[in-house]
C-alpha cells in the first residue's frame, strides 16, 4: 500500500510538471479515479 501512495505522487508530480494544470486539478482528478476504482471493487466482493 505505502509503495502504491510513492507511486501516486510521483505521478502527480510528473503530470503538473508536464502540463498546464494545477496541482489542484490534477489530485481533483486523482480522486476521482480512485473513487471509481473503489466502487468497482466494492461492487465485485458483493
């Protein structure tokens, strides 16, 4: 879990650096994912 975190921000890092959005829009992003990948496996154990 925590290498998946260090993952996760090394990405942030590289998106914002690369492109015109904001730190802000990019972990708006992020979370979004993560709510989606969390409702997926949620919906799988069911």
């Amino acid at each position: 879990m925590r290498f998946q975190k260090i993952e996760a921000l090394e990405i942030l890092n590289e998106l914002t650096s690369e492109s015109e959005l904001s730190e802000h829009d990019v972990q708006e992003l992020a979370d979004r994912s993560n709510e989606r990948g969390r409702k997926r496996v949620e919906g799988e154990s069911e």
